[in-house]
C-alpha cells in the first residue's frame, strides 16, 4: 500500500495521513448539524468526493 500510494516519495507516512483522516472526518461531519437543510446533496457530493480523490489521485 505504501508503494501503491508513494507515501516515501511525497514526503508523508501512514500516521501522518492516518492523522488527517481522523481531523477531517469530524471536521466533514459537523455539516449534519450546521446545514440540515441540504444534508443529502451536501452528504453525497462529501462522499463522492473524498472517494474520487483518494482512489484517482493517490
């Protein structure tokens, strides 16, 4: 996966990013409380994002 993901190339490792990941998630996940008028569209367009970014861009 390291490889895969070049981490060592870009500077980074697995606790760096494992790090991020856990301050992003609550950081995305406040949008339930602050914008429940738009949850859905707000929620999906999240997803797909986070999805696409990290299966095509590594």
């Amino acid at each position: 996966m390291a490889k895969y993901f070049e981490l060592a190339i870009l500077g980074t490792n697995w606790r760096t990013e494992t790090l991020v990941g856990c301050t992003t998630f609550p950081v995305m996940s406040e949008t339930i409380f602050v914008n429940p008028s738009i949850l859905a569209a707000t929620l999906l367009s999240a997803g797909l994002a986070s999805i696409s970014m990290g299966t095509v861009a590594r």
